[in-house]
C-alpha cells in the first residue's frame, strides 16, 4: 500500500525555542518496497514515523495511507493509531512483561474480537514464520533479545497489515546477532511483499536492507534514492558524507565530457562522473571513497593516476587503514591486509573515473 | 487525548480541596470565637493561646521531645545501617526485619506496650527490678521526657533508616579506600570522611523525625499525659476534649504554629535531600565495597542487633498478648500464671464500643483504602504521564498533607465538618483519613507507572487496542503490584489511626485506636492488650489477603485465553 505525505509539518518547543522536528515534508513511500528513513539522530525520521502511524499529532499538512487519509489538519481528520491498521516494531520492542508469548503475538486479534480457533491458527503461522514454534508459553520476561525482537516482528505481521514500520529494530542488540538478524529480516520482507518503512541511524543496515532510502536532515529530506545510487553518486555532499567514509577534494570543473567531467583539484587533473551536470568553471567537490583508491609500487600510465606517499598505516584486523599523502592532500584509503607497503614510502595512487563523482558545493 | 486536561483539572479541584479545605477551615476557625460566630473576625484566641503561662513550659518540652527522639532514632539508624552495608556481620535480613516490621505495630500499641514494661508503679521490668535488688525505686520512670524520647525514637527508628540505609551503601567507597591509602585508621576514615559525606542523609533524617515526632499523638498520650508532661499535640487535645468546655478555636490557634513549623521543616527537608543528590556519589560500576572484618566484635555486635530486633518487633507483641491474659499487671511468676484467663478478651468481645468500633475500623479500612487507591491511582496518572504545568501544582498539591500535623488537620477538618451534615458520620472520618494518607497511597503507585514504559501502551494502540482497551488489557495488569502496595499501606494506616480520629470521632463512630486509647486512659490494660491483638491481627491479615489477591490478578492475564 502507497503511503503519501503532503506539507508535514511537526514543531516542538524545548526551553522557549521552536525546533522544527519536521519542516514541510513531503514524500510518497511506493507500495511493497522496503523504505529507510536514514539521518543521524534528531533529524525528524522517529517523528516522522510516529506522526504516520498516529502516535504524534502533527502540526499541519495531510497524511495518506493507501487511498485514506488519516490525517489533515485543514479537513480536522484525525485517524487514531488503533484504527489505521499498521503494523509496528518498537526500538525497545514494547513485549508486555505481564504476557506469555502467545497472548503477545495473539493481542492484535484479540482486539479484533476474532474467534479463538482462528486467532490459534494465525498465531501458530506467524510464530512458525518467525522461526518461534514451541515458544507460545514462554513468559515474555523470559525471552533474549533476539527473540523479542522476533515476538515483535510476530506481533507486528499477525494481523496481515498492508504496511509495517520499524523504528530503530536491531539497535538493541549486539553486533554479531544485528547482522544476522539484519538479512533474516531482509528475506521475511522480501517473501511477504509488504510495504515496509525503517527508520534507523545505521548506514550499513540502510544500505543492506532497503529498496529505497530517504536521507534526512533538520527536520527535511534532502535525497531519496536506491542505495547504490546513494552510496556510488550522491547528488549532495551532506549525504555523501553521512552514507560512509569519504574523501572530499576541492577544485573546479574544467572540461565537460558526457556524463563525466575533467576536474581541477590540489592533486592534479581527475576525471569523474558529474551527473549532477556542474557546469564549467564551477567550485565543485571530488567525493573518493577510500575502499575506491588503489595503491602500487610503480605507476602506470592510465587515467586518475598520482604519486604519493604513504603518512600512516593502522592495521584494524581485516585491512590497514592508511593516509595517503599527495601535495598537501591527505586521503583516506582502505588496504589488504596483505599488502607490503611500509609507512614513508613512496607510492603510486590511482581511481577510476566511474567510482569517483563531483559533488556541488 | 482531548480529556486529559479536563481529567488534571478535575483532581487539582479534589485533592486541592482534600489538602486545603483544613488548613483554610483551621486559619479561619483560628480568628472565630466557637462554631456557632464563625466568620466574625476575633484575635482573642490567638492572645489567650501564646499568653497562657504554661506554653512556654509547653514549647520547651516540645522541642525537647522533637530533638531528642530525632537524635535516637539516627543515632541508631546510623549504627545500623553502617553495621549492615559495611560489615561482615551475619544474619542480615535482621536489617530488612528491623526497618520494616515495626511499621505494622500501631504507634499507640507500642506506646502501651512500654508504659506496661516500664511504668513507675507496677512496670514489669521495673518490678522485676525491685524483686531483684530489693529496693522501692524503680529502675526507669517510663512517664518522663527521657521515656517519651525513648519510645519515639525507637517508633521513629524505621524512618530514620530507610533514609539513611540507601545513603551509605549508595556511598562511593572510593572516597574511603583513598582516605586509608593516605594513612588514615579506620575510625578517622568514618569520622572524617565517612559521616561528613553523608551530613545531608543524616540531616534529612533527623528533621523528618522531628517532623513525625511533631505530629506524634501516640506517644505524648499514652506515655506523657499520665506524667502531666504536655506537648503541642497533647496541649491542642487537651483543649478540645475537656467535655463541655472543648474549645476548637483555642485548639485551632494553637495548631497553626505547628502547621507553620512542621511546613518549614520539611521545606528544609525537600532542599536538603535535593542536595544530597549531589553530594552522595554513585559509582556506576555495580561493584560491593570491601566489608569490614568485625573480627572479636562480631558477636556482641550481634547480640546488640538482635536485643534490639526482640525489642522493636517481638517484645511489643509479647507484653500485650500476657497482659490480656492477666487481671492486673504483675511480673511473670508463678502466681501470674495461675491467675490467667480468657476474661479480657470475653469482655472486649462482649463491649458494645469495642464491636461498634472493630465494625467502624473495618469499614473505614477497606472502604477507605479502595476510596483512596482509586484517587491514588488517577493522580499517579497525571502526575507520571501527563507532564505539564498543572500535572506539576497537583503532584505538589498530593504531597503537601505529608507536612501537615494529623491532629491539626482534625481540627481544621472539625470546623468544617460541623458546617454540613457529614458531622459526626464515618464519612465524615473517611474523608479526613483519605485527605492524610493520600501520599501512601501516590507513592508506590507513582513508581508503578513510571515503569509503564511509554511504548507498552503505544504498542497496543498500534495493534488494534482502543485507549480503553489498553487500559484493561495492558496498563492495569501491570499496574497490580502497585495499587495492591498502595491499597495495604492505606488500609493499614486506616485500620490504626488516631491522631485524626481523636477529634473527629464521636459517639457511634469510635475507632479502634480511639478505644484503645480510652483503655489506657481508664487504665483497663488487659482489654486494652486483648483489643491491640485483635487489632494486629486483622491488619496482618488485610495485608495477606490483599497480598494474595495481587498474586491471583497479576496471573490471570496469563490464563485468560
């Protein structure tokens, strides 16, 4: 189900001063895709998301979900969460402690007054998908934190909503059980064809997990894109930056060329992709992304290809992280473990045109 | 969410007129002359109270008994909370035993239970004494200040403790083992830096006492009246209780200096644990603090914790039940043993007033109690979920009656009471009981809903649950434990009360404490010690039974399918 936001508008006011949580948003979350709201914390995506599913009252502007509307303030609707059948996982699950497993998973139905062969009947799916079967009788208290956050999932999917929303799922638990739990819900959302909204602080589950990201700032949204678009060429340096560990280098655009462009940097001459279309003579940013820039002993004559010098070298376990330095650049670069290079030396730096890009400053 | 601020206003207008209704009905019944001119301004009342000769003598004895049983009771609490969280001494439930139990001995019967044992003409334990060495002196005049500050301060001691206990094991030992590591003993450590650090706990215990013991009536009843030794309590129920010449504006203008005082002190009170905040230091890290090895001081320490244990818990209980058994009280022999009967407890059981005011405590206790955990719990509400300004006048407005005096309130409540046709009535007692011990009844409510995390409710309102829905299936049942804590201290405090119930009880609506204390007054201590049992009795018995209830509820969530 398509989910449309027009002019969402959400003030706050903290210690006389008004901070605009949402600044006139507006946003269609396509139907059965997996959809991120990406931004560091306090940029508006958790308001957004509560102002959706009818936790938060906005201050203006018009909310659908499908063909309902759920929320306008000039047509004085208000939809209340109970009612606009949707499906949720809270950060910190919300499992209610004084329920065993089954009457979690089963409240959903039960609200809807559903006869009980039914409601064991869906619940046993529901946990079975969830890989839970066996654990109706378990006392929520008595549960780990994945497998809360499987009850969530469960409690969330019962009552087959047209879209669910997760807030921040898989930050509650450690590294190791976030990455897998991060691709088994990556494949329940996938089989299940739903519309699925995820708001999360964390660039790699962004990245790992949806079909379309929206990148968020000071209460508005600044790029909404696939991820590799988002990742490989971003059209703005804020979210460049924001998506992972970037070099960004000053110059000004020098000769056009298609979809690539030759730039004027500290480091020399640099062809990159400028789908932005920067016109020429413009000020304009080089974005590299370290695991981009390759290193060797001696250089080649090809494109995008400098010399250098090796400032520092970390090994971090599965690569060295190094500085390399041309002129007075320095850049960051991400090398294999089994490399030979020694801090001082000498080196020969290069990227191709396709994997760097010109931001607009 | 369009009804809240309608529901906040609703119970600023209740407990506002539960808390403020006394005070403004003791202000003005203060400037009156009696019932009947009520409103026609008079300051006479106020110069024949501060001029009477004997309120000096009055005021001194006051501050006497306030200080000194502030001092016991920390003095003691301070032992014992430094013994059980630094210590290696064994048997540490003791503690929890100490701090806890005597709360559900009534005041009065602990008083009575003291004048029994230590009364200068036939005290047990002064008899035993006088058996021993002969003499005709006796060991202890229990009808003294030095008596009244020792009963109080042990009543007071639980108090005392809870507020000092958390201090010291919250107490960074860091701030020690530097001290040591820096070469000093043991006792410089405690005496420099140890007690310093915790000046504001300590502080904070001593003016709540003084507080408590402002407002005591137990004690300056049972044991400082027979001595002729008045406080402000007993000098305010003097004044209204002399039969036909009871004079409540006297009473009243006499009550406003301890309402006065009792209100700056726990002022002083809010600003010194507010303090305390800062200066007691927590460390994060969930580590035990080296105990002390108490080595050869282990065992009379021991045997110090234990007299004291007996003495507050079992003693009390133990006098009472072998004088309700005896004619006249006498030192356990043999003689005593084969005077002993069931008489008292027959004629207890057969006294009209007696039964009239077990039926009355009874009633006032479950009724009242449920009264008052229902406001309680609407009140928690607001004053956890709804963070606003006005959320903010009710929580101060719910715990202001902490500060106030109860037998001051009784007065103001007398003049209001005798203004409508609730005069004289149980209700008329509810409504005052509820007005006294609503912060019982808001505190462990409060902190049951703090741990209603917010998304446990917005969880079920995204799964289909309407707001009344989620109240029945998510926020009550996590809130049992809670409304059954509140509902016991409530109802306890009910079932024993009597500084509120000296005032307000007339003829047909007598209490049990009040009967109780017109025992003592009559000098009838077996049917006094009968009526006490029973009174223990049916307390501990409410608290099982509201215990068991709590139990079934909070398991049927999970049965009901």
């Amino acid at each position: 189900m398509e989910i449309r936001i027009q002019d969402l508008v959400r003030t706050y006011s903290s210690e006389g001063k008004q901070i605009k949580a949402l600044d006139h948003v507006d946003l269609t979350i396509p139907a059965n895709r997996i959809f991120t709201l990406l931004g560091p914390s306090g940029c508006g995506k958790t308001t957004l998301l509560r102002c959706i599913v009818g936790l938060e009252v906005p201050d203006g502007g018009e909310i659908y979900i499908g063909d309902e509307l759920v929320w306008s303030k000039e047509k004085n609707i208000f939809v209340p969460p109970e009612r606009r059948g949707l499906g949720m996982v809270f950060q910190t699950y919300a499992i209610w402690p004084h329920m065993n497993v089954f009457d979690n998973v089963a409240y959903p139905l039960q609200t809807q007054k559903m006869a009980k062969e039914e409601i064991r009947r869906k619940v046993a799916k529901v946990l079975d998908f969830v890989q839970l079967s066996g654990y109706e009788n378990r006392p929520a208290t008595k549960l780990s934190g994945g497998q809360q956050q499987r009850v969530a999932l469960a409690r969330a999917l019962v009552a087959e909503p047209k879209v669910i929303l997760f807030d921040e799922p898989l930050s509650n638990l450690d590294a190791k059980l976030r990455e897998e739990t991060r691709k088994e819900l990556r494949s329940f959302l996938t089989e299940l064809q739903i519309t699925a909204i995820y708001v999360t602080h964390d660039r790699v589950e962004a990245l790992a997990l949806s079909d379309l990201i929206a990148v968020m700032r000071s209460g508005k949204i600044i790029e909404i894109n696939e991820p590799k678009k988002i990742y490989f060429n971003s059209d703005s340096q804020f979210v460049a930056d924001f998506i992972g560990r970037a070099n960004l280098i000053r110059g000004t655009v020098e000769e056009l060329d298609g979809d690539h462009a030759v730039f004027a940097s500290e480091i020399g001459p640099v062809r990159a992709l400028n789908s932005q279309q920067i016109p020429l003579g413009q000020e304009a940013f080089l974005c590299v992304r370290p695991e981009f820039i390759r290193l060797a002993k001696e250089r080649k004559e090809e494109q995008n290809s400098y010399s250098g010098k090796v400032e520092t070298l970390i090994f971090i376990g599965e690569a060295f992280e190094g500085e390399i330095r041309i002129g007075e650049t320095l850049l960051t670069t991400t090398v294999e473990p089994t490399a030979d290079f020694r801090e001082g030396d000498s080196i020969a730096v290069s990227f191709d045109p396709d994997h760097c890009f010109l931001l607009a400053s | 969410m369009f009804k809240k601020p309608t529901l906040t206003t609703t119970l600023i207008i209740i407990v506002g007129f539960l808390t403020l209704c006394p005070v403004i009905m003791l202000l003005l019944g203060s400037f009156s002359k009696d019932f009947v001119s009520f409103g026609q301004f008079t300051t006479s009342k106020y110069i024949a109270a501060y001029t009477d000769p004997d309120f000096a003598d009055i005021l001194v004895n006051t501050v006497i008994f306030t200080v000194g049983s502030a001092l016991h009771a920390t003095l003691l609490a301070l032992f014992l909370a430094y013994v059980n969280t630094r210590t290696d001494l064994p048997f540490k439930f003791i503690f929890k035993i100490i701090s806890i139990i005597p709360m559900m001995i009534p005041h009065i019967l602990f008083s009575a239970s003291w004048v029994l044992l230590l009364n200068p003409s036939n005290g047990i334990l002064n008899r035993l004494f006088m058996n021993l060495f002969e003499t005709r002196e006796a060991l202890f005049n229990i009808y003294s200040l030095k008596g009244m500050i020792l009963v109080e301060g042990l009543l007071d001691l639980p108090i005392a403790y809870l507020i000092i206990a958390p201090a010291m094991s919250a107490f960074d030992v860091s701030l020690e083992e530097s001290s040591k590591v820096c070469g000093a003993s043991n006792l410089r450590t405690l005496f420099k830096v140890t007690l310093p650090v915790l000046r504001p706990a300590i502080l904070a215990s001593a003016i709540l006492v003084i507080v408590r013991s402002l407002a005591s009536f137990a004690v300056p009843s049972v044991v400082g009246m027979p001595g002729r030794i008045y406080v402000l309590s007993t000098h305010i129920y003097r004044n209204i209780s002399s039969g036909f010449a009871a004079d409540y504006g006297l009473a009243a203008a006499i009550g406003m200096s301890a309402l006065v005082a009792s209100i700056t002190l726990i002022y002083v009170y809010r600003y010194l644990t507010a303090e305390s905040g800062k200066f007691v230091t927590i460390s994060s890290r969930g580590f035990k603090p080296t105990l002390l090895r108490l080595k050869k001081w282990k065992y009379p320490l021991l045997v110090i914790v234990g007299i004291l244990s007996f003495v507050l818990i079992l003693l009390p209980v133990l006098v009472l039940f072998y004088i309700s058994m005896l004619p006249y009280s006498m030192p356990p022999s043999a003689r005593a043993f084969s005077l002993m009967s069931w008489n008292n407890w027959i004629e207890v059981l057969n006294d009209p007033i007696s039964l009239l005011s077990l039926k009355n405590s009874l009633f006032l206790g479950v009724v009242g109690a449920t009264l008052g955990t229902i406001l309680s719990i609407f009140v928690s509400y607001v004053i956890v979920k709804i963070r606003t300004t006005a959320s903010g006048i009710l929580e101060s407005l719910s715990f202001l009656s902490f500060s106030f005096p109860g037998i001051v309130i009784g007065v103001g409540f007398m003049w209001f009471f005798v203004r409508t046709p609730l005069y004289g009535t149980l209700t008329a007692l509810m409504i005052g009981y509820i007005a006294t011990y609503l912060p019982y009844g808001i505190r462990p409510l409060s902190s049951a809903f703090i741990q209603i995390h917010s998304t446990l409710e917005e969880s079920s309102r995204v799964c289909g649950g309407s707001p009344f829905y989620t109240l029945r299936r998510v926020i009550i049942p996590l809130l049992i434990p809670g409304i059954v804590s509140g509902w016991i201290l409530m109802a306890s405090m009910f079932l024993r009360e009597l500084t509120l119930s000296v005032v307000l009880s007339r003829p047909g609506t007598e209490v049990l404490a009040v009967q109780i204390l017109r025992f003592a007054e009559d000098g009838l201590w077996g049917r006094l010690s009968a009526l006490g049992i029973i009174m223990i009795l049916i307390s501990s018995l409410l608290v099982i039974i509201a215990a068991l209830l709590g139990s079934r509820f909070s398991k049927l969530e999970v049965v009901d399918r």
